[in-house]
C-alpha cells in the first residue's frame, strides 16, 4: 500500500465516521464499537472495489466546485421564477421543444454533472445521453437557445480545470 | 425573532411553489412538460422548507441532518428525472413538437 | 407553530393531488411521476411534522424514506424500461414472422 492509499483510505474513514455519528448521535462504547466496526468494514469493502474499479470516479470539493453549486442554485432560483409565470399564466406561452447539445468537448467526468444541473434547473430535462449530444427538453424554445450559448458549459469546464 | 420571520417566509414561499408544481401538474398537456412542473416542487419546494426548517433549529445535529436530507434529494431528484424521461422515450412516447411534426407530415 | 401546521396542510394537499394526478394518469409514466412527487413531498412531510410536534427524531425517518423512494423509483422505472423493450422486441419479432 503506497503513502496514497493510505491518505485517501483515512479521508474516507474521517468521512465515514462522521456520517455514523450524525445518523447515530449516540456516543456509548458499545455503539461506538459497532460504528468502528462498520466503518472498516466499508473501508475493506472500498480498498478492494477500488483494486477492481478501473475507471475510477473521484469527486473533488474544493472552492470552485463550491462557486458553481451557488451559481447553480441561483440559476435554480431565476428559471423557477419563469416556470412559475408559465404554470400560473396563460398556456398558449408554452411551447415544448427538443434541441441536441454537443458534449464531446466535455470531459467525461463532468458530463454527468452538465446533464444533471441541466435537470435540476426546472425549465430543462435532460432526456437521453450518449457520446456525442445530449437531448434536451425545454419549456420553450429560448431556454434551449440559451443553454446553447450560455454559461453553463464554461462553467463546468472551469470546475473541471479547477479539481485538476 | 428575526430567523423566526425569515423561516415564516421561507416556508411560506416553498408551500406556495410546492402547490405551483402541483397545478402544473394538471394544467400541463403532455407527459414531458409535466416533469418540468413535478421538477418545480423537487427542486426550489424542497431547498425553501428545508431551508426554513434549518433556521428553526438551534444549528446543531438536527440541522446538520436536514443538510444531508436537502443534498440527498438535491442530488437524486434529477437523477430519477432523467431516468424516468429516458424510459418514456425509450418506450417510445413522443413529445409535443414532435406529434405536432407527425401530424403536419400525414397532413402533407 | 401556526405556519408549521399550515406548511403540513399545503404539502398534504400537494401530495392528495400528486396522487389524484397518479390515478387518472394517460400513461404508465404520468403514474410514476405522480409516485415519485408523492415520495419526495412525504420526505419533507415527516420532515414538518416532526418540527410541529416537537420530535426533531422524525428526520431519521425522513432520511430513510428518502433512500427508500429513490431506490424503489429506479427499480420501478429499470422494470418498465425493460418490459417495454421487450414487448417492442416481441412485436417486430412477430412482425417478421408473418411477413
């Protein structure tokens, strides 16, 4: 076992203990013990998944991937503004439309991040995923056009270079 | 008695979106605009009243708890979102821009 | 405590309609939407409930319910997904046949 390992097994173990603790709250040796024991198994558990895991997935939280998810939620706040005005205005306002977003130029780690911020803003869905594009299903045409133009691609891609 | 007028508006506000997606629930004509409106309610409904609910405890283990509940479902709710628009249109439900299309090429 | 009981009266009437929404839905998917609404507004209603009678201990509960709904909507929706390509796969297959 390299230095590492060691560092991201006992990153986890700290985590893992203090998601114990806050589902138990209880501090009692004996459930204590029961929550050390839990821990290192998931640890065993964890060390040989990652031994057999060839495409491994990790996600950093550091000070940019913190500004996008305020970003995000304002984001989240606006477009929930505008699919209020929709659900309580007129319904002729609504016009559903499909468009096709190129992701090979994001990098595979951050494409499930794109397609989820995409579904977690109301107004947009993301339909179906491959290689290539993602399908999009918006409100109305100009969300649609936006996404195309916007933001959000630079800003996953600058989270992206900040975890590197 | 500050926190407790911002935790009044706060889950005012989120009571009030909450039955917003629920309207749109009904008032939306297909499938796929109805997830638009049920993603209302997933996503501002819950960051609002979980909100609120945070600045009535004393910011200890509860709300570290209710954290956890707002990321967990910050985090699943897009994901079951997709997961349900994908299996629609794999199952072969059109959207309304595209039975629109049907129609005007039957037409034509 | 007033707004509580009132934030617990606009949730239950989100879920009764998300429910309403379920039973007279077209599709097998606008009656997994509604489940699903359903599922996450009872997350946050035993969230309120526990704040309204005074036992913040509802939101372990609510923690576990949480992981129940999406667990149970991703099963739910592999097995349709699943059922559905089949029964396409069925059709052609027997389309073939006759022709």
């Amino acid at each position: 076992m390299d230095k590492k390992t060691i560092i991201y097994l006992s990153v986890w173990a700290i985590v893992l203990s203090g998601f114990w603790l806050l589902l138990s709250g209880f501090l009692k040796p004996l459930l204590l013990a029961f929550g050390l024991i839990s821990v290192t198994l998931v640890l065993i558990l964890l060390h040989r998944m990652d031994n057999t895991d060839t495409e491994q997935q990790k996600l950093a939280l550091n000070l940019s991937f913190l500004r996008y998810i305020v970003w995000l939620l304002g984001q989240v706040v606006s477009s929930s503004l505008s699919v209020t005005r929709l659900v309580w205005g007129n319904k002729k306002e609504l016009r559903p439309a499909i468009g096709k977003l190129p992701i090979d130029k994001i990098p595979q780690k951050s494409r499930v991040l794109y397609a989820n911020s995409i579904t977690l803003t109301p107004g947009t869905l993301s339909i179906d995923i491959d290689d290539k594009y993602v399908t999009i299903h918006a409100l109305n045409d100009e969300s649609i056009e936006s996404l195309k133009h916007g933001d959000m691609v630079d800003k996953v891609y600058d989270e992206y270079k900040g975890a590197q | 008695m500050i926190l407790e007028t911002l935790s009044i508006i706060f889950l005012v506000l989120g009571a009030f979106f909450s039955i917003t997606g629920a309207i749109g629930l009904f008032r939306f004509p297909d499938f796929f605009t109805r997830v638009h409106a049920a993603s209302i309610t997933d996503s501002i409904a819950t960051l609002l009243i979980i909100i609120g609910l945070i600045l009535r405890t004393d910011f200890g283990l509860i709300a570290v708890k209710l954290l956890f509940i707002l990321i967990f479902l910050l985090l699943t709710s897009p994901t079951a979102s997709h997961a349900l628009a994908k299996s629609a249109r794999h199952g072969g439900l059109l959207t309304m821009a595209e039975t629109r299309d049907d129609k005007n090429k039957e037409a034509h | 405590m007033l707004i509580l009981a009132a934030t617990c009266i606009a949730i239950l009437s989100v879920m009764i309609l998300a429910l309403a929404r379920a039973l007279k839905a077209d599709t097998v998917y606008d009656r997994i939407l509604g489940v699903n609404m359903f599922g996450t507004k009872t997350v946050l209603f035993i969230a309120v409930i526990g704040f309204f009678s005074g036992r913040p201990d509802f939101l372990d509960i609510a923690i576990v319910y949480a992981l129940i709904n999406f667990i149970g909507m991703i099963a739910v929706l592999r097995f349709f997904e699943y059922t559905a390509a089949e029964e396409q796969e069925d059709d052609t297959a027997k389309e073939d046949r006759t022709s």
